[in-house]
C-alpha cells in the first residue's frame, strides 16, 4: 500500500499557529521602521539597499524612528546558518558597494576554467562546448556563510540593527495588514518548559515586513496561505548535500558532473548534478544536488553523496585530504510557475529563497 507523507504532517495549523494579533502592551513593543527576518544574501542586501537608500531622504529616515532597519536573525550571527557552493555572478555585488574593490570582496577569486563531466561509473566525459548554464567564466567562488559574515558587518556597519539568536516566530496581522513578527521565546527545555533563563518572546512592530527566511520558512509558508498568494503550480524542491575537504593539490577549475551516480531509468525520476569548486590553495568544496521528486522511497541523497566520492575524477581531487565540514540545505526549483502569484501583501513582501 502506498505511503503519502502528507498522511502524517505535523499538527500544526499554520494559520493559527503562525499568525496572530500583536499581544504585548503597547508599550511593551519594539517599533522599528522596517522589520526583516532573515540574516541569508536576500535580507542583508535589502537591509543594506534600504540603508542607502535612506541616507539621501533623511526626513524619511528620520520618520521611521531610532532605528530605521531591524534584521531577525535565528543564527548566532550572520552567516552562522547558511550553507551553499557557491558560485556568485558579481553584477549585485557591483550594484551594492560601487566603491569597493574586487579584491576586498569575500571570495576566492573569479573562474578561469570550468568543465562539465558526464559520468559513467568508470569515466568521466567532458561536454564540449561548456553547456550555457554552466558557463562561469568571470563569476567569483565564495562561501555563502563567508559572504553573509562580510554582508552582516557591512550592514551594521550602514546602521542596521540586528538580532542574533532570535527567531522570528508569528506574524503580527490586524485587519488585513502585517504589523511585524513575533519573536520566540527563549530559555525552553526540549519538552517547552520554561528554564531558569527564560525569556519571552517580543513584538516587533515595523512600518513593513520583509520575508527572507530561505526556503521553507514557516511564516512565509504561513504568508502564503493565509493571504493566498499561491502560485499555479506547487513548490519543488531539491536537496543539496555539501562538504569542504583540506585537499594536497590545488584545484584549477571549477567542476559540475551529471549523470552516475544516479539511475538513468526513467521510473526512478533520479534527477541531478555535483559541483566542485576550489575554496584557495588547500581546500575543495564539493556537493551533490538532486530533485526530491524521486520515486524510490529507499533513495538517500547521502548515500549516493559518498558513492560519488568513490568515482576515479573526485577520487584523485579528495585523495590524501580530510573533511573538515559538512551539511545539507534544500533549494527552489520549481521555476517561474511555482512562484508565488504575488510577493507582496498590505505591509509585506517576500524575498530571496522564499519567493522562489
């Protein structure tokens, strides 16, 4: 008999859960000017962005309060909680700090060779020319928890304000419009009892709300239903499985492989690629990225993950290294369609990965 996941959700009701009036007294609340949860890319340029944009009309920045821009942010501190390959195209960055020198972002350097391998369980063949979505020559190869540490700075640098450590729980909605977020509590024990630092969550009350939590956050998915802003067809999503190796050899180039080893059938629905991306002389960062829409329930993307590392091309790449760090992140990949029909509601709007 087939098993659906959705036969044994969580019994959580979002729109119950998750949205909400403001409850604390009036003067009890935190007023900002613009509230942003989500310390990721997407809300620390916004939080930058708003600070510029501020800077030429100070009455307005003087209308939203002593502090114009809050950020939420779950992690300990910008950065702490992002996880990707990465390969940045640079055009955002030049829009974001004209000033600032290549050679000061934090990256390691741009691409000058990239190769795509299709691989057998032996082989690995190079696609000839390079495919265009895997072209990257120019783009910069960084970490994405080294750019938000460096986009974090910078904006508290541009007067930002932000929370570490502090969850974004609710959505604060009164008649119709977002009001900010409710913060979540802290000091709870794993059964949610209250421990002797407890504290409880506050209201953060903003002029706008700015939804950056990533995928899957639950007030944007919260948002979404609640103010039906669905999109025509249902979200997708892929799971990305990475890991950094201290290797002996340099790598020269930057590499993306499909095929082996998944399942070419059909009836598996096995769908997917891996990177490799040099991180300077001495270390490698590596992943496997396949589409959660497979058919074999048995499948593990971490299993298959360490089957690819057996391959002769990674085997020589990895071979006398060590692991130094590890993780797993699910991505959008729905496309235009899976989009919300709206990124914006009275008071709101969505951004970065969940408007994806």
């Amino acid at each position: 008999m087939a098993v659906a996941p959705l036969d044994y959700a969580p019994d959580v009701s979002p729109p119950e859960e998750f949205i909400g009036p403001p409850t604390d007294p009036e003067d009890e609340r935190i007023e900002v000017g613009v509230v942003i949860v989500g310390g990721g890319p997407a809300g620390l340029a916004c939080a930058i962005r708003l600070t510029q944009l501020l800077e030429q009309e100070p009455a307005l920045a003087e209308s939203l309060g002593e502090v114009p821009v809050a950020l939420v942010e779950k992690g300990k501190a910008t950065g702490s909680h992002l996880l990707s390959g990465a390969m940045m195209e640079p055009s955002a960055m030049r829009k974001l700090f004209p000033d600032l020198d290549e050679s000061d972002w934090p990256t390691f350097g741009t691409v000058d060779t990239d190769t795509v391998y299709f691989l057998t369980k032996r082989r690995a063949i190079p696609l000839k020319p390079t495919p265009p979505p895997f072209r990257n020559h120019g783009n910069h190869v960084t970490s994405i928890a080294r750019l938000g540490r460096f986009l974090g700075e910078k904006a508290e640098e541009a007067g930002v304000y932000i929370l570490p450590e502090t969850a974004g729980y609710k959505l604060l909605v009164e008649d119709g419009v977002v009001r900010g977020v409710r913060t979540g509590d802290k000091g709870r024990g794993r059964d949610g009892e209250p421990l002797p630092n407890f504290e409880p969550g506050s209201d953060l009350i903003g002029r706008a709300t700015v939804l950056a939590e990533g995928t899957q956050g639950h007030l944007t998915g919260a948002a979404i239903g609640y103010f039906d802003l669905a999109g025509d067809d249902p979200p997708q999503w892929e799971l990305g499985v990475k890991e950094v190796w201290e290797v002996q050899k340099p790598l020269d180039r930057v590499i993306h492989t499909m095929g082996w080893p998944l399942r070419f059938a059909a009836k598996y629905r096995e769908f997917g690629g891996s990177f490799i991306y040099p991180m300077g002389e001495d270390r490698v960062s590596m992943g496997l990225v396949i589409g959660l829409d497979y058919r074999d329930a048995t499948f593990s993307v971490h299993d298959v993950f360490q089957e690819l590392k057996t391959h002769p091309l990674v085997r020589r790449i990895l071979e006398g290294g060590k692991r130094v760090a590890w993780g797993a992140k699910t991505i959008p990949s729905g496309g235009w369609f899976a989009m919300p029909d709206r990124l914006w509601t009275p008071g709101m709007v969505i951004a970065g990965d969940g408007a994806s």
